[in-house]
C-alpha cells in the first residue's frame, strides 16, 4: 500500500526552521515511496490564527520545493464531520465540568501536555452544565513503534487517564480532531515534532474508540534555539520570513535542514533529496541553532 503522509501547519504565525525541518521529513517519507502528501491546516483554535497566516505559510511551502496532493483541508470547515464523530463516541465520552486549562484546542507542545485527570466526573454531573466531554480510558498499555523512536509504551492509568476530546460536540480537542481527520483522511503516516511524542497514545485511543486502525508514527527531534528552548518568538533569526525577507535562497535552507538531518551535504530542493532518504540515516539529535549555525542559512 502507498504511503499517505500529511502536512499540518497551525497558522498561529509563520513557519520557522523547525516546521520546516519536519515537513521535510513527512514529504520525503511519503514521496520516497511513491505516496502522496495532504496539506491541511490545524486552525481550531481561533485565538492561535492569525490573519492571512495560511496565505503565507502555503507560499513559503511552495517557495521551498514542497509539493501536495488534492485540496488543502481547512479544520475550521469540518464542524459537520466533527459532530458526527463525536456521535460515534456516545457511550465513550461523558460530560465534565471541571474547568479550563485542558480544554486546549492547539497541540499540547513540549510542557503543556495535559496532566492526568483524577476521574472527577466520571460518575456523573447531575444538571451541571459541561465544559468539556472525555473520552472514558480503561487501566492498560497503549503500545506502539515510532519510525524514529522505536517501541514505546504507555501506561494509560498513570500517564494518560480520562482526557478532553471535546468542548462541546462541534468543538473538538486537538486529540480528537487529529485522530479523527488524519483517518477520515486516509493518513497511513503521521510525521511531526518529537515534542508531540506524547500525544500519540491519545490518539491510538480515539481511534480505538472509534473502531479504526491509527496511522504510524514518527517524531522529528526538534529544532532549539540557541538557549536550548523550543523555537518560539523570541527567536528573532530562525523564522523562514527573515531569512527569506535577507534573501536567503531556498536550496541553501533545504539543503542545511537535510545536513542536519543526516542526508548529506550542499544546497538541496526536497525532490532531489528522495533518493537520499531513509529513515535509517536519520539523526535522533535535537538540533540548537546557535548564532553560527543559524549565519550558515543566511
Ligand atoms: N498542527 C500541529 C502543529 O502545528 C501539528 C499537529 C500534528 O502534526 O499532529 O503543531
């Protein structure tokens, strides 16, 4: 079977190195083996989206040599099969009314996975009004082998416990919303930062409940800035907009990301790399970028 693999950008601002890093691997993963790659943007939580951000983020991909398959699938267009999947986990999920902070609609990066809820509600809320639904987990192991990390098991009591897969039926979780597209969609494979690691055993469960096979998956380590921290804001230089604004050139940013990556020297396009690629050659090594590194893209 030809591999499905996905591009799923948050357009919550503009891509920096790290994104791109990842979407390497997930288009030359897929590409390598003659599958097909899906763009679809993770826009759920409407606070994180910012205006004119998906415009820009599908002109940086073409600008770097990234290609896709079909339409770009917009989540924010898919309320209806949202609550029709949420109908297919009645009996699965129930109502909760302890409050706000995991009802997270982005993913849960590095430091905010949602911690394990004592069990609350799951007797009951009487006629209290729900702030969120969760999927009802049974004590065990939720197993599985990451492309990259190899085997990795998760004891769903102690580290998983009754998680939000929704805010209200049309409002769901970015664990239920994954899951659920990345199947809908007939993702085989799912390729993403190595900070989401945790989030895979949820989503085997939602697609347990479900009834549905989960894609596989593998976790790119990520990119730090020169402090040691995931790249955010305040990482002025690693965004692809700078680097691109001072004229860096495509094939020296591609080719630096696939270096790092284990894939061999000089400026590269992502098809050129194809025959390159193999997940065995990859590099399990965070990246930092510090200010040396970072002068070699530009
Ligand atoms: N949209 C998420 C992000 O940009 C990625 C989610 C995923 O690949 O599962 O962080």
């Amino acid at each position: 079977m030809m591999p499905v693999g996905r591009l799923a950008p948050s357009p919550s601002g503009r891509l920096h190195l790290g994104n791109v890093r990842t979407f390497l691997w997930a288009w030359l993963s897929a590409r390598a083996a003659g599958g097909r790659v899906l763009l679809r943007v993770e826009d759920l939580d409407a606070s994180r989206t910012k205006p004119g951000a998906v415009e820009r983020i599908v002109d940086d991909l073409r600008w770097l040599g990234f290609d896709w398959d079909g339409d770009i699938v917009v989540q924010s267009a898919r309320r209806d099969f949202y609550r029709a999947t949420f109908a297919r986990l009645a009996g699965k999920i129930y109502p909760c009314r302890c409050g706000k902070s995991e009802l997270a609609q982005s993913a849960p990066h590095e430091g905010d996975v949602e911690p394990c809820y004592p069990g609350t509600c799951r007797a009951g809320i009487g006629a209290s009004t729900p702030v969120a639904w969760r999927l009802r987990v049974e004590p065990g192991e939720v197993s599985f082998v990451d492309r990259l990390y190899g085997p990795r098991a998760c004891d769903v009591a102690k580290d998983v416990g009754d998680f939000v897969v929704a805010r209200s039926p049309d409002q769901p979780s970015y664990q239920l919303a994954v899951a659920a597209d990345d199947v809908d969609q007939g993702v085989t494979e799912v390729v993403r930062g190595d900070d989401l690691l945790p989030s895979a055993a949820r989503q085997i469960l939602v697609c347990r409940a479900l009834g549905v096979e989960p894609p596989s998956y593998g976790h790119v380590p990520l990119v730090l800035g020169a402090d040691g921290t995931r790249l955010a804001k305040r990482h002025g230089g690693t965004w692809l907009a700078g680097l691109r604004d001072a004229g860096a050139k495509p094939e020296r940013i591609i080719g630096l990301l696939a270096e790092s990556s284990g894939l061999g020297e000089g400026d590269a396009t992502p098809a050129c790399l194809l025959p390159r690629w193999s997940w065995a050659k990859l590099s399990r090594e965070r990246l930092t970028l510090t200010p040396d590194r970072l002068r070699a893209f530009q």
